[in-house]
C-alpha cells in the first residue's frame, strides 16, 4: 500500500467521486464504491510519490482516455490545472512519474471496478428502462489493436496472413452490456487467435454474470445448444436468431401458432472446446426451446410463454441487439479505443479496463440525469455527456458543497437537453464516400524501407 494517510485518502476519495458526480443527493450514488477504490489504492504497488497518488494517477488515466488527443502530457496537464486550482504547488509537466504510477496501479481490481460499477448500475436500473420486468444484456465481440512491440506480440500475436513487422498486434474482447443503461456489465479478452480465443470461449467467462430473469440477446453465432443450456441452468433466458445450419421444422413439437412452436433438443455428442467433461456431463440430456418466424427471420427463445412474450414483441426487442455495435463503436472510435497507446501486455489490459471503468462513468452519469428528468438513457447523447464531463471536472474542485448541489443540478441539466433520435438500423451500403489517401501499404517493416530511401 502506498505511503499515505487516511486523512488523505478519505480526501482523495471524496474528490474523486466528486469529479464523476457521483453524489449522495443523487440517484446511482454509489456505482463506484469506496470499497473499489480501497481496493485499487491498498494492491497498488508501494510508492513514496506525493502527487501521483493511485486515485490521481486513476483520475488522470481516466481523463486521458476521455481526452481528445489521449497523450500522457494532456494527463498530466490535467493534474497540473487541478492542483493549481486548489492552491498547491505545481507538478512537473513531465510525464515520467505519472507513466511510472500507472504500471503500479493493479489491473485485477481495475477489471473489478469495471464489473461492480457496470453491474450496479444494470441492475439499479429504474423499472421503466426495462421490457416487460426483465433486465436486458447485450452481447458481441471486437477486436483492438496495440503497438507493435515484441512483448504485445508474444500475448496478443497479429494475424497470421501477416508478415513480421506488417501487422499490429491484435486482441479480442467480448462484452456484456446492459440494454437498459448501456454499462458494460462484465468482459473477457484474449488473443485473436488459438486454443481458448473464440467468441464462445472468451463468452464462458462471463455467463456467470447473467442474473435470473435477465435476458440475453445475442446473434447467431451464440445459438448452440451448450450455450443454451447453460442460460436455462441458471435460470436466465436468451433470445438469438437461428443459426444458418439449424434448418426449422415447424411441423413439428408443440405448437403454440403460425410458425411458433416448442421443440426438444438432444444434447450434441461433442462438448465445446471450452467446457470441462463434467461440467458438460452436468447438463440435462435434453432442452426445450421456443422457434418462431417472423418476416423470415427465425429466432430461438427460452421464452416458452407465447401469451405473454408475443412473437411480434420478442422480434422487436430483438431489433435492439444491434445497439451493442453502436456501444462498440462509441469505445472504439469516439474514445479512440481502436488503437491502444500501452507498450506491454499488463499496461495494455489496465489502459482497457480504464477505458471501460471512464465508459462505465459516462454511462453513470447520464442514468443520474434520465432518472432526475424522467427520460430514457438510451435517448441521451453519449458524446455530448463526455464533452459536458470533460468541462465539468475541474469547475467542481473549487466549490463549496452548495455550490456544487448547484453546479451538479445544472450539468444533469445540460446533459439531459440534447437527446437522440430514436434509432432504428436501416441498410447501408457497405462503402464510403470518402476516398482513403492513395499512400500504398507497406510491403517490409518500416525500419527497413527508411533504409532503402536513405541507401
């Protein structure tokens, strides 16, 4: 644990959930615990550094991630403007110390504030942010990229139609997020590629985390009858388009209307790769699932209650799957998550979580103005609640704690009165407009063609 007082700590703490206005007069005041942050600040490895605490060093990743250019010196700057704010001397304006902070923060308990804080808020979520009393989880895979350096390579090798020194070194992820809030509620990564790197292998480590009675939407990739079985066991339910190798019948099993039916699925005779035998052997010999068409689309569904889940309602709610491509997308290309900046395997999986816990944040921040303004937060801008965050952070260090009721009434303000319109997918041409710089690609690895121009 690093060499600081309690007194400091508990001031630390206080004015860091004071900078993700996380208040006790609001709702969802305690998505990110004093206990997480306990956590973080007593596995944080020993340190006699008095600026770059672990909770500034967090606060100022935080922001780097959030920031618009993402550079250590923004960070850095950061710190700078909130001491000076509050009357201490001025830091360094060089990034070492805080570059050395950030290796000893601990990316276990990073990974578990991304999970407490995001589960927190799905299953905080108000009643009328869900369908029909259900919780809702989205699920998908991504993929990012880091800088080529030896040590990234060795964890998370680029694809292997690559040559050396060509490609980035590329990992996956897999995520849950809730439909309701947009938190991601757990994750998974791993390589690209190999044994135990799939979709449904990084998936197996978050299953647990589907609570009774969620729902979970997924595309067909998901529809297996592992996976299936595994989300009746615990007493979840799954809604999933069918998989393109599982031909319908609706002839037969249990007919419950035009093309809707219950049927019997037997147990495949090969496990997943990423089960155990046992767990495998675990599972009942059979399962009973709902199919249904609808516009010819056909789904599977552990929704056997045809009266009060309609095959019209489950194919709408369906339709929101595709919400979670939208979320990636707001990580990896609003907060330039795309492309990691870490140089090593460890700092990449910190910058990620970080990366998740500020998303986490965000998402945090806009569920307090829904349930203040009685909106949806699917509805609210997440881009202009980043912006709105960004410029809010160091207007509250100064101010007094009536100042701050204020000042915090006012940015839930702001960031309820710019909502989205209600998005549906509509089909896009996959092609751009604008045309990519006619730069050709390279066919050696950089060091080498500067060598050629300069020979």
């Amino acid at each position: 644990m690093p060499h600081i007082t309690k007194k400091t700590v508990l001031h630390q703490i206080r004015q860091f959930k004071n900078s993700i206005f996380q208040f006790s007069h609001l709702p969802f005041s305690d998505i990110l615990s004093t206990d997480a942050l306990d956590l973080i600040i007593e596995h944080s490895e020993s340190s006699r550094d008095r600026i770059f605490t672990p909770l500034v060093t967090l606060k100022a990743f935080i922001f780097q991630v959030l920031s618009t250019d993402g550079s250590c010196r923004q960070a850095v700057n950061h710190v700078l403007s909130e001491r000076l704010y509050e009357g201490k001397l001025a830091n360094s304006i060089q990034t070492g110390a805080y570059c050395k902070a950030r290796q000893k923060l601990p990316q276990k308990q990073l990974k578990q504030a991304v999970e407490s804080s995001g589960q927190a808020l799905h299953q905080q979520a108000h009643k009328s942010w869900l369908w029909k009393g259900h919780n809702t989880l989205l699920t998908d895979g991504t993929t990012v990229l880091m800088p080529d350096t030896q040590e990234n390579q060795i964890d998370y090798p680029q694809q292997s139609n690559q040559k050396p020194g060509l490609g980035f070194p590329i990992a996956r992820i897999v995520g849950l997020i809730s439909l309701s809030v947009g938190s991601v509620a757990s994750y998974a990564m791993g390589a690209y590629q190999g044994k135990g790197s799939g979709e449904t292998s990084l998936f197996s480590q978050v299953i647990g985390v589907i609570a009774e009675n969620d729902i979970l939407l997924a595309d067909r990739y998901y529809c297996t009858w592992a996976i299936i079985a595994l989300i009746m066991q615990q007493n979840s339910h799954i809604l999933v388009q069918n998989h393109a190798q599982r031909k319908p019948d609706f002839r037969r099993g249990k007919k419950l209307g035009a093309k809707d039916h219950l049927i019997e699925w037997e147990k495949t005779k090969r496990k997943p790769g990423w089960m155990t035998q046992s767990d495998y052997d675990a599972l009942p010999n059979k399962i009973v699932f709902r199919e249904f068409s609808v516009k010819g689309r056909v789904y599977v569904t552990t929704l056997i209650d045809a009266k009060k889940y309609h095959k019209q309602e489950l194919a709408e709610l369906y339709t929101q799957r595709w919400i979670v491509e939208l979320d990636f997308r707001s990580l990896k290309t609003h907060m330039k998550m795309e492309m990691l900046r870490c140089k090593s395997p460890d700092m990449v999986r910190k910058e990620i979580a970080v990366y998740l816990l500020a998303y986490n944040l965000i998402r945090a921040s806009i569920a307090r103005a829904a349930k203040v303004k009685k909106q949806i937060p699917r509805k609210i801008s997440f881009m202009t609640t980043v912006q709105i965050f960004n410029e809010g952070i160091l207007s509250l260090i100064v101010l007094s704690e009536k100042g701050l009721k204020y000042a915090i009434d006012g940015l839930l303000n702001a960031i309820a009165s710019i909502p989205i319109g209600q998005q549906k997918r509509k089909p896009e041409p996959r092609a751009v407009k604008r045309r990519p710089k006619s730069y050709p690609l390279l066919k050696k690895p950089r060091n080498k063609a500067r060598e050629a121009i300069n020979s």
